[in-house]
C-alpha cells in the first residue's frame, strides 16, 4: 500500500512545543501545590501520586519525542530523498502517538493537573494539531509504515553509526 500521508516535521516540532508548554505547566503548579516553606512535601505528593506518575510518564514522551525527531533530522542531512524518509514517517506518527497519548491522559481531568480549560484549548486542542494527528495515527498511515518496513525486510532505515560500530552491528545481524 503506498503511502500518502503528509509527513511534516514541522508540525511534529509544533506538537511537542505544545505538549512541554502544558507538561510545564503542570509540573510548576503540581510543584507549588506539593510544597510548604519553599520544601517539597513527600505527604503532598502522596495526595498528588497519580497525578505525579502521569506526568512523569509524559516527560519521557516528550523527550523520546524530540530525540526521535532530532535523529529523522540527522537522517535527512544525510539524504538526497526528496520524498520522506521513513526516519521522518516513523518519527512523524510516534509524535502523534505521544500527542494523543497526552491528550487523552489529560483532557478528562484538567482539574487533577491544575491546568487551565482555555491554555489546553489553545495549545493542545488545535484543529490543524488534532487533524495532523490523526492523520499520523491513521489505520492506513500505520499500515503503509509496517508495509514499507516489510518491503525493506526489516530494515529501518538509516544508520548513523561511525564506520566502527556499523561494522559491529552488520555483523551481529549476520
């Protein structure tokens, strides 16, 4: 099945932009709620627990995002393609996983993570974010990526490795 769903990484870098200014948000205000005298509560955190564990949770999306982001990038400095990579395509729909992911674990209790209907309006619920992302984590959008990685037999890609540990890995793949 070919592939025809937009990869735009721009938009990827845009939904994470988004996704840390709320993840932000949330933690200095779970950190305020959790403190007395400027000291961090291990009491209050245990009211907050759920709370705390989902947004760490979050934090390392985010992160795995931008460092998935970071390598489809380097990737494509390396490339003359002038279609997507599929660096770019898989980086592209784990961006909309961490997306929806946030989204749903935050939409229904904006209260718990004392964050404001109006900034996730704003920032989260975007039409063009949701619409890319649903884009992104379409049936046929996956599909096509499992497609293509089977196509490849298996091969994801580009490697980024020096001449050393490319020789290491060839022949641990041997």
């Amino acid at each position: 099945m070919p592939d025809s769903t937009p990869v735009s990484l721009a938009t990827a870098r845009l939904v994470v932009d988004a996704a840390q200014v709320v993840l932000d948000e949330s933690l200095s205000a779970l950190k305020q709620a959790c403190s007395e005298g400027g000291r961090l509560k291990s009491a209050l955190l245990d009211q907050h627990q759920w709370v705390s564990f989902d947004l760490a949770r979050s934090a390392a999306e985010i992160s795995a995002t931008r460092h998935i982001l970071d390598y489809a990038a380097s990737v494509r400095g390396t490339s003359d393609a002038s279609a997507p990579l599929l660096e770019e395509r898989i980086a592209a729909a784990y961006c909309a996983e961490m997306y929806s992911n946030l989204r749903s674990r935050m939409a229904p209790r904006l209260a718990d993570f004392k964050i404001d209907a109006r900034q996730f309006q704003a920032t989260l619920d975007k039409p063009e974010l949701l619409d890319w992302a649903a884009q992104q984590n379409s049936v046929e959008n996956i599909v096509a990526l499992g497609d293509s990685v089977r196509d490849s037999n298996g091969h994801l890609g580009g490697s980024l490795l020096d001449q050393e540990h490319q020789f290491m890995a060839d022949n641990l793949n041997a």
